[in-house]
C-alpha cells in the first residue's frame, strides 16, 4: 500500500512539473514578445526610446500594485482556479489590443498591457511557490531550471512568430517609415497599416488563452498546502508575528527587483541597441533569442550540475559575478566584429551573453528566500512576485539615461545591480534576524 502511495505520489509531482511547465511557457510566450513590441510600437506610434519603455513598465507594474490582491485571491480560490482566472485576464488584456490598434492609441495598448501583467501576476504568485515546494528545496535550482527552458523557449520564439506574422508582412512599409521616405497623409496611412497588423495574431492568442485556463482548471493538477509547517519550522517561527521578521525574505525580494530588471534590460533593450549600430528591425529580431538561447543553456547546465556538481548557492555566487564582468564588457567595448551574420559592436554581444548568467540567479535566489517561511509562505511569496516589477522600473532608468547619454552608457544601470547581488549571494542570504547574527 505504501509502496502504491509512493509510486502515486511520484506521478502526481510528475503531473504538476508538466503542468506547470505549460504555465511557465505561456508566461514566457507573452512576456518575451514585449523585446520586439518595443520597438514596433516606437514605430508605429511615433514614441521616444523612454516613452517606448512604458510597454515594460505597464506590463510589470501590475505585479506590484496586484500582487496582494492576487494573494487573497489564491487564498479563496485555490491554485487551479486562480490559474484559470489568470489566464482569463491575460485573454482580455490581448482583446484590448484590437481598440488599440484601430485607433493607434499607445495607451489602450497599455491597458492591454498592464491588464496582462496582472493575468501574469496570478499565475507567477501560484507557479513559483508549486514548483518550489513540491519536492525537496535542495532541488528547487534544478526544477526552477526546468521552467526556466519552457520559458526562455517560448522566448526564443516568440519575437521570431511576432516578426513573421506581424512585421513579415509589413516590410515594405516598415522600411519606407524607417528610412523617412514618408510624410504627411501617407505616412499616417502606412502607421496605421502597420499597428493593424496586430489584431488577427492577438485575436488568436486570446481564444487560445481562454482555452489554456480551461485546460488548467479541468486537468489533475495535485493541489498542494505550501503553507504546512513541519516540527521544527513551526518551532523557530512560533514567535513569529509578520514577514518582516524574516530578513533573508525582504533582501532576497530586493535581489530578485534588481535581478529581474537585469534581465529584462539585457533582452527588451537590446533590438534597439542593435538599430543604434546600424542593423535593422527585420534582422535585430533574432538577438533576444540569442540571449534566450544563452539563458537556456544556463538552464541546462544547471539541470545537470545543481546539486550533484555544485550547490545551488555556489552556482548562485558564480552567475551574480559572472554578470558583473559581462556587464562591464557591454559598457567598455568598442570593437566590430561579424558574428552570425551580423555586423555589430562586440558590445552587444557581451550583452546577450547576459543571458547565461542570469538563468540561475533567479532560480538561487528564490529557494533563498522563500525556505522555512512556513504559515508566512503565501505572502512571502506574494512578495517576491510584487520585486518582479523591476521589470517595469529599471528599463525605464535605462530608457532616461540612455536618452540623455547614449545607448550604451545607459548599461551602467547594471553595475550597482550585480553588486548587490553578488552581496545577497555570498551573505546577505544567510541573515535570519536584523541583528545581523547568523
């Protein structure tokens, strides 16, 4: 008998490891695309390299300002309800892009935008914490790295499918606005036709998200209690009263601002770096997925290393470092070369060389943070959903700074990043009480 509640127990992780990972590459699916949105909408709607920005910050804000109401909604609807409903709001803030893109009004296509965020937001608050907590948290590096190549995949292609379905066909007129060979009456007729482009694929995408969330709800997802305490957790927190009392939590939800912000930076900015040396949309679109692909070799070795190789904390402390240097690399080089047929500064591919490092610092920092939180584990990790906003806010000081520089000495908003996080990674993880004893 307990032999059969072993084997069934096993296909149960096994079920929700699959199942999650169908969430994960829907999250990255339509997360990545906004490395291509960014530009596209610069285009069309005639935006500043700041003011295109605002497709991150509208997009990642909603985990900030939605992340406790999300909570209480996970609270009273359960993990598999919760995901249906998030998948419901991502299907409605992709109809919202067809009013957008009948009147080219940059911020209904925010709305859109922020309404996905917040579909987004449901399904990080209840996929991190599941994948996390159902099997040992030695092991959380590994199974976080296993989500990471479904979601890092679906980046890969997602900027490629958004380029062939959307820009594919629009690349006469993209090149003629491009090149200001337009003005006027016709050139208000092209934007137009070139924003409409979006309304059949994201059409599709809302009929296929509703269905996904269908699919969710009825599935066997085993439903899991991430909130039990064994003996001894419930002994050292017994005196516990808020999650402010945990510091290795609230510096690891500042580690995981910055890093986010890190990685959202290296790959939404970086088609627009590649313009800035002269390489064109049509073929700047394959770099996000070289820094996708990058990050999904990461993830790769991390599957194969973490923990029989090395612990996931040490592979925590090589990745922050790691990026660091890269990160110096993207400011200080200078030099062409001709890589993959592409003419470009070496720089850019330090940049998408981040991709590497990156893929494990999140799952590091999340295991870090969230272990022995025990009945404070549902808000704990609410938290650590609302630092995914540093997607919203560091492209934005990139945006500003590279607008009042140059595109690449705005790079130098990665530097304190990698500092702090290599501080996090080697002491700041193992601070259990802000007297700062061990």
């Amino acid at each position: 008998m307990s032999e059969n509640n072993h084997t069934t127990e096993k296909q149960n992780v096994i079920i929700g490891i699959a199942i999650i990972g169908v969430v994960f590459f829907i999250i990255g699916f339509v997360s990545w695309v906004n490395s291509i949105l960014i530009p596209y909408f610069r285009i069309a709607c005639e935006l500043t390299n700041y003011q295109s920005y605002f497709v991150t910050f509208a997009f990642y804000i909603a985990y900030l300002v939605m992340s406790v109401p999300v909570a209480y909604l996970l609270k009273k609807t359960g993990y598999k309800k919760g995901m249906m409903y998030g998948f419901f709001c991502l299907a409605a803030g992709a109809l919202l892009f067809i009013p957008a893109a009948l009147n080219r009004t940059y911020w209904i296509f925010l709305t859109g935008l922020f309404t996905m965020g917040t579909g987004l937001s449901v399904l990080q608050a209840a996929a991190n914490p599941y994948i996390t907590i159902i099997g040992p948290i030695e092991t959380a590096a590994r199974r976080i790295s296993i989500m990471g190549v479904c979601n890092k995949f679906a980046g890969i292609v997602s900027p490629i499918i958004f380029a062939a379905v959307v820009l594919g066909k629009s690349q006469d007129i993209l090149e003629s606005v491009e090149s200001g060979l337009l003005s006027g009456i016709a050139k208000e007729a092209a934007l137009n036709e070139l924003i409409r482009g979006v309304i059949l694929p994201y059409s599709i995408l809302s009929l296929l998200l509703l269905f996904i969330g269908l699919f969710i709800y009825k599935s066997k997802l085993p439903d899991i209690n991430p909130e039990e305490e064994n003996e001894e957790v419930a002994t050292a927190n017994c005196n516990k009263t808020s999650v402010f009392q945990f510091p290795y939590l609230i510096l690891g939800v500042l580690a995981l601002f910055l890093h986010v912000g890190t990685q959202v930076v290296a790959i939404d900015t970086i088609i627009s770096y590649a313009g800035s040396m002269g390489v064109g949309l049509l073929d700047a679109k394959f770099f996000p997925s070289y820094t996708l692909g990058a990050t999904i070799l990461g993830y790769l070795l991390g599957i194969v290393l973490i923990p029989r190789y090395i612990s996931q904390k040490n592979a925590l402390i090589v990745c922050t470092v790691l990026g660091l240097l890269l990160s110096f690399g993207v400011i200080f080089a200078h030099t062409n070369i001709s890589l993959l047929g592409h003419n470009a500064g070496l720089s850019i591919w330090f940049l998408a060389s981040l991709g590497l490092p990156n893929s494990l610092i999140y799952a590091g920092i999340w295991p870090h943070a969230i272990r022995n939180l025990g009945r404070f584990t549902k808000i704990g990790s609410s938290m650590l959903v609302m630092a995914l906003c540093g997607n919203a806010i560091l492209p934005l000081v990139y945006g500003k700074l590279a607008d009042t520089t140059s595109l690449q000495t705005g790079y130098w908003v990665l530097i304190p990043c990698y500092i702090y996080l290599i501080w996090y990674a080697v002491f700041g993880y193992r601070i259990m009480n802000w007297s700062l004893k061990k």
